[in-house]
C-alpha cells in the first residue's frame, strides 16, 4: 500500500493496518524450509597458524 502522501504517523499506521487485515492471508511456509536458527550450520574455518 502506497501511503506517501499521509504525513501524520498514526494515520499512515492505521491506514497499512486496514490494508493488511484486508488483503489475502499469507500461504504457509512449505515443509522442509528451514528458516533463521533452523537452517544447518556452516562450519567454520579454523583460525590461527597456516595449515601449509
């Protein structure tokens, strides 16, 4: 929603809340997605001394 021309904070709130309780749920995240703290580690590369 485009709210550039409303000034006033609390206005432009209450307008992108009406809109987003207006527009179509969200679809679910599909299974097997991993997301933030879920998602499998990198291992890290050991610092320090060269290897070679």
């Amino acid at each position: 929603m485009n709210t550039k021309h409303v000034e006033d904070t609390l206005e432009r709130k209450k307008l992108k809340r009406a809109a987003r309780k207006k527009c179509a749920p969200k679809a679910k995240r599909a299974t097997g997605v991993a997301r933030g703290s879920m998602k499998k580690k990198v291992k890290t590369v050991s610092k320090g001394q060269r290897k070679r």
